[in-house]
C-alpha cells in the first residue's frame, strides 16, 4: 500500500500513515482495510471508504480515502489494519 488517505470526519484533515511495505506472492486478492484506534484496539465504526476489497499485483499501490467523525477518534491514535485474503 502506498499512500493511504485517512480523513477526520468534520475537519477533513488528511493524515498519511506510515507506509509498510510486505509483498509474499505476485497477487494480493480481496484486501480489506479496517481502521482501529491504538487506544483500545476496537475498530473505528462508522467509516466509509472510497474502496475496500480490491486487488493488487505485484509493485501496484493504491490511494484510499477514510472517512468518519473526529470524536470517533479522541485519542487522536489510529492503526490501519490490511490484510489480503490470500495471505492471512
């Protein structure tokens, strides 16, 4: 993943992640992205996205767009969880 845009609700802030870069085999089939608070650990619920379960081949990176409330997120602490459905 390459560039992932999480947006804080209201404010429309974008914040860039740290990018991580772990390539197993040639395909990534059915990614899903979820986003957790580092706090508790619990999911971020609501959110929408512009994608989720995609797939990427080898070398391709994709731009994702998260939306939810700010008060959602009052430690201002966030993990970005993506896992292939072939490689878990």
């Amino acid at each position: 993943m390459n560039r992932n845009f999480l947006y804080r609700g209201e404010f429309n802030t974008p914040v860039l992640p740290e990018e991580e870069h772990v390539a197993q085999s040639s395909l990534a089939f059915a990614i899903n992205v979820q986003p957790y608070r580092t706090s508790d650990g619990e999911r971020i619920l609501p959110v929408i996205m512009n994608d989720n379960y995609f797939t990427l081949r080898q070398g391709e990176s994709k731009n994702l767009e998260i939306e939810f409330g700010a008060s959602l997120l009052p430690e201002n602490g966030y993990k970005l969880e993506v896992i292939p459905y072939n490689n878990k």
